[in-house]
C-alpha cells in the first residue's frame, strides 16, 4: 500500500528543527554579510539573536512588521533548540524563524 502523506503529517514536518536548515543560504542577495556566518557558541546565539531582531525592526517599515515582545523569547528559544541539536546557526536562519513566528 503507498504511503500518502496527511497534511497533519506535513506540518509536523514543517515544524521539525531541521525545517529551518533550508533557510541557512540567503537566496535574495540582500542580506548583510553577517547573517550568514554561523555562530558556534550559546552566547554567539544570543547575540545573534538580539542582532538579527534589530536588523528585523530597523528594516521593518512599520510598527507592526517589527517583532513583538511576545515573540522574541519565542524566537530565542527555537534559535536555542536548533543550536543545540544541529551545533550552529546562522543570522538567515534566525531571520527565517523571524519571519515566521512574528
């Protein structure tokens, strides 16, 4: 019997850490330089994490496509849990988990 995905499936899937893998190349060509060197270290990632939410609310053109209170211990936990199972990550990720969880 062939096997078909559910869209449960799928979005378990999607919210698996190594999701966010895919993300790690800026495919734009629009981000700093910086967003692609990976941090190695728990308090790289939390610098990162603090530079890529300000680059996020520096570009954003207004006041609600900036990152919400709520959000950044949210986003700096999902950076941690990556970080911890995968040992790097970069600004275009966190950029992506931005994106997405704000």
């Amino acid at each position: 019997m062939k096997h078909i995905k559910t869209f449960e499936s799928f979005l378990n899937e999607a919210s698996g850490l190594s999701y966010w893998g895919d993300y790690a190349e800026d495919t734009t060509g629009q981000a700093p330089a910086w967003m692609s060197k990976e941090a190695k270290t728990v308090s790289e990632v939390a610098k990162l994490v603090d530079q890529s939410i300000k680059y996020w609310n520096d570009e954003a053109d207004t006041a609600d496509n900036k990152v919400p209170k709520g959000s950044e211990k949210m986003i700096a936990k999902l950076a941690m849990d990556y970080f911890g199972q995968f040992k790097s990550i970069n600004g275009n990720i966190i950029s992506a988990m931005i994106a997405q969880e704000s």
